[in-house]
C-alpha cells in the first residue's frame, strides 16, 4: 500500500507497457480462479472432487475442502455438472469427513438454490430433486393428497401431457354438488375450461382434482383406484419448504465422521446377520408423522411412490440405531391397508440423519422378502455393509432367519438392476437359485469368471438369471417361507369357499363368517378392541372357517389365535408376525391351507 503511494506521488509519470498490463490480467485470472472459478476451470475443480469423494483418511479432508471453497461461488457451464455437485454434496453431508468438511458442506447446500448457475440451467434440473427446481410426476392416490394438504398452491396439472384429460371430464359430475351438473351436461368448455371454473381463483387446478376425488361417495380403494387410472401428470412447483433433496435431514444427536476409509469388504452375511442393532426406540406419534414426511419426500423427490410410507402408520414407527451415523425409520401400515397375511414395512435408511436409501420388506413364517435400494448419489460407498445391518434389523424385529430376493430386484424387468449387476451383488453375498437350470447358468458364468476373471455376464445371461427368486438361509434350509410358500392361494381358496356357499351375496357371507368364527374360536364380544382390531377380525373370518383343524385345537390356542388375529389390526403389525410364528397349529394350518389349494 506505501510503495502504491509512493509512486502516485512520484513527479515523473513513465508510459506503460503491454508487459505489466498481461501481468495484472494473469493475476486476476488467478484470483478468479481461486475465488469465484468459471468455465474449464471450474469443471476440472469439480472432476478432481469427483475423484475424491470416496477417499477418506490421510489428507483427503485437506483436499476436499481445497476443492470446495472455490465450488461454493464457482460458476459451472452444464446443468449435468450443477447436479453432480449437489450430489456430491449430499453425499460428503451423510459421509463428511471432519467438522470443518461438514460445515463447508452445510453452508453450500443451504444456498444451492441461489446458485446463478442453477438458476440458469433450471429448466434443464427438473426432477432432479434439487431445491428451487420442479418435479414431474404422476403422482399415487396418498401421496398425491399428501402433496395438495401441505402445498396445494404449489402442484398444477400439465395438461400438455394429459393423455386421459376426457376420463376425468366424465368424472365431473360426480364430484361437485347436484346443483352444478345441470351445466355440466349442457356447456362444452372443455375438460381444463370445467376444472379452471370450478375451482375457483384460490385453488390450483391440481389441489380441485385430487382434493375433489379424495371426497367421492365411495371407499377409499375405489377412490384411489378412479385417481391413478387417471394417470394424471402433477408438476410441483418449487418453493421454501417442498421436498427437495437439497433439505433433506433427519436431526442426529451426534454425528459420525468418516475418518477412516470407507468399508468396502464383503461382509458373512450369516454372521452380521445375528448382531442385534445397539437401539430400538419406538418414536412418538409426533415424531413418527416426521419421519414418515421425510421418507415420502426422498420419494416424491426421485419419482418414485411407495405404498408402505405413503400409508404408514404413525403410531408404528421406530428408530433402530446400529451406530457409527447409521439408522433405520422402520415405518409400519395403517391397518386399514394390511396385507391379509405377510406384514409389510418400510425402511428408511438415514446416514447421519440424511436419507441414503430405503428397503420394502414383507415378513411371515419366519422369512422376509427383501427389497434393497441405494440411491444412486450414494452407490459405490457401504451397499454392502448396510444390507448386513439390513438383516440384522429384519431378524431383530420379526425374528426372521431366511431371506428372499424377488425377481424384479434381480433384474426381471428392472433395467436398472441389470446395469448394475444386482443379480451378482446378492450371489456374492451368498443368496443362491433354488430353480434347477438357474443353478447351472450360475456355476457355468462362475467357471468362465474362473477361467477368465475379466468375464462379465451378457445382459442376456443376467436376464435369465434374474428370472427366479434367490435366497440365504441362516439355519437349515427349509421350504416354508415367502417365495417358496404360497401364501397368497389362501385368497383363492376363501374365494373358492365363499362363491360356492353365497355366490354374489358377500355381504351375506362376511355376517356369517363373522358368526361362525366367533364360534370356533371363542369370542363372545369385540366392542372393546380397537378399530383396527375388528378390522382385521371382519377380514381374517372367512379364513378362520376354511382353517383345516380349528375345531380341534385347545381353549389355549384358539384364544391364541384371537390374539394372533387381533395383533394384525393392533398397533405394531410385526407383534402379528411374532404372535403367527410362536403359533404351530395355526402357523402349520395355514401352510396345510394353501399348499392344498390349487391355483
């Protein structure tokens, strides 16, 4: 600053040359390049995070944050290069390395959608699920109503794409008052003219819709079936609070930083499998409503719907803790929408409170099928040490020690698993094809991978791979568990039993049910259960009376057998799980059930 002085005072001015001006200019670039990066150099600061963002341990703090203070006000040139920095983002938020990393990371994130650059390739962001961008989807039934309670002025129908726009004007009339159809039936305005008129200048025309078949004169399932054969196209506008990917945390008491490089080995499933999670706590319905919001917007905000989060059960969820930043929301279904049978749940995986991936699972007989997803932002990290705590989990609270996989998580039909060598990701871990030519398939690829370890299988060969269950026992082998038992041939056969005795009559055939069930098992009166409790009673009847042996059984076991009944309609279906296993006679009645009925 002196010697800048100095030489403004200095009584002779010399003429400049072009040397100190390319000077200054190389200076500022460097600046720039250290402060706000454009262009070229901005990709490549980015390129060199990319490379480091499964590195931990040694420097790999150090540089990170290097790389991040430029990013922060760096100005990236392609929309694909804004949504990889956020994703990165996302991922050092449930992976961050020290506390100074984290806070880099918060800070960036909480401004994302300030970003000129974003702001500048917005169009090209949507459904990404960043904040300040939009979402497409056509949304399910729930989660659709879910959408129009908290944010109806935020969702708008896209009429461009709206291929069944006629079905809905055909529903019209069914959904306002008698009073408005006179001119419903007269004037053509059009399917998006009626809407626009009759919702008013306070609601969105989407918020009319969902909201107007939500009220229909029918039963929930009938509803919702009307809403998602509409198909309707929902964009949902960005705004302070919308799910976005960006926002998306659970609050965590104390974080684990990832000092140490990442797990990567293949965990014995059978071993981990039998390790109980450090914690279960059962969240508050307050708490429960939370966490079932954060689940359904990790789904809203990567188009995709899930029945389990969409109608989960407040009152049924809880924390597992396995430590080291890693939780499960383990949510539960209302009773209403229960399976007959199996117990269906969902699992929100949270890393450091910041939601990684999610897992369906339906228990019975002491078995799970298993539906195992990592969002893509968070693949190549810990898939497989996280599915070992995923069993764990499943075998802490429904007591299960046999395991599942489906074929669309294979790869049937799921080009997404195929690309990702699902099929192979499983085998390695130990599952295994009980289906004959699947065996041999699989022990063919192993000798070439033998003979060859660079040999991938065809696209073709995962195809047919994925073409049947696989499964992991942790005991013996056994065939009574999902996948290998078929249990939904218990719906065929009371099907069966109620079109010979009532035919078209099933109002008829529930009463009678209901009464002769009460009979064989006992029960004098069900006006002090719970709602849910009569529910599942009305529903399970008509089994009850096909049951092969009821008769015979113990005052003991069939008051067992109310309670086994009642727990499916109580407030934690895994207690029906745990309630069916601990009962042979009615456990083994079941099976006897539907391995005798055909299909």
């Amino acid at each position: 600053m002196r010697r800048a002085a100095a030489a403004a005072r200095a009584p002779e001015q010399r003429p400049r040359s072009a040397a100190p001006l390319r000077a200054k200019r190389r200076a500022r670039r460097g600046r720039a390049a250290g402060g706000r990066a454009r262009g070229a150099a901005a990709s490549l600061l980015l390129r060199r995070l990319a490379r480091l963002r499964l590195a931990y341990g040694g420097d790999a703090a150090a540089r990170k944050l290097a790389l991040l203070r430029p990013l922060e006000r760096a100005a990236l040139g392609r929309a694909r290069e804004v949504e990889r920095l956020h994703e990165i983002l996302c991922f050092l938020r449930a992976y961050p390395d020290d506390p100074p990393v984290l806070a880099r990371v918060e800070r960036m994130l909480e401004r994302f959608a300030r970003r000129r650059d974003l702001r500048r390739h917005r169009a090209d962001l949507a459904d990404t699920g960043i904040a300040g961008t939009v979402i497409h989807f056509p949304f399910f039934a729930e989660t659709a109503r879910w959408l129009a309670r908290r944010w109806p002025g935020r969702l708008a129908i896209e009429w461009g794409s709206f291929e069944k726009s006629e079905q809905l004007e055909a529903l019209l009339p069914h959904l306002v008052p008698f009073a408005e159809t006179a001119g419903l039936d007269e004037y053509d305005y059009g399917t998006r003219g009626w809407v626009r008129l009759l919702k008013g200048p306070r609601t969105s025309d989407a918020a009319f819709v969902i909201q107007r078949l939500a009220a229909l004169a029918a039963g929930d399932p009938l509803r919702e079936t009307l809403h998602d054969r509409l198909d309707m196209p929902v964009l949902l506008s960005p705004g302070p609070d919308t799910p976005s990917r960006t926002r998306a945390k659970w609050p965590v008491a104390r974080l684990a930083y990832q000092a140490r490089p990442l797990v990567r080995a293949r965990p014995d499933l059978r071993i981990e499998a039998r390790r109980a999670p450090l914690a279960v706590r059962a969240a508050p319905p307050a708490e429960g409503r939370r966490l079932i919001a954060l689940a359904l917007e990790a789904m809203v905000t990567r188009s995709r719907d899930l029945d389990v989060f969409a109608y989960g059960d407040p009152r049924d969820v809880r924390l597992v803790d396995f430590g080291d930043g890693l939780q499960f929301a383990c949510i539960g279904c209302r009773p209403e929408r229960r399976l007959l049978l199996e117990a269906v749940y969902g699992f929100l995986t949270l890393r450091n409170g910041v939601p990684v991936g999610y897992v369906l699972n339906s228990a019975l007989y002491r078995s799970a099928e298993l539906a195992y997803n990592v969002f893509e932002s968070f693949r190549g990290a810990e898939a497989a040490a996280i599915y070992a705590q995923v069993l764990a989990m499943t075998r802490a609270l429904f007591g299960a020690d046999a395991f599942t996989i489906f074929p669309y998580q294979l790869g049937a039909g799921n080009h997404e698993a195929i690309e990702s060598g699902a099929w192979w990701f499983y085998q390695k871990l130990g599952f295994r094809p009980r289906d004959p030519g699947a065996r041999r398939l699989m022990r063919r690829e192993l000798a070439r991978m033998a003979a060859r370890p660079t040999h991938r299988s065809s696209h073709a060969t995962l195809e047919r791979l994925a073409e049947h269950n696989v499964y992991l026992h942790l005991g013996r082998e056994r065939g009574d568990v999902i996948g290998l038992l078929p249990v939904a041939r218990a719906g065929i056969a009371v099907s069966r039993a109620l079109a010979r005795r009532f035919g078209a009559d099933r109002e008829r055939a529930v009463r009678e049910c209901r009464r002769e069930a009460a009979a064989l098992l006992g029960v004098r009166a069900t006006r002090r259960w719970s709602a849910g409790e009569r529910l599942a009673w009305e529903r399970w009847a008509p089994l009850v009376t096909i049951l092969p042996g009821v008769a015979r059984w113990s005052a003991e076991e069939r008051h067992a057998a109310i309670a086994v009944i009642r727990a499916k309609g109580g407030v934690r279906e895994s207690d029906f799980v745990r309630g069916f296993d601990a009962h042979p006679k009615l456990r083994h009645a079941v099976r006897d059930l539907v391995t005798k009925t055909r299909e």
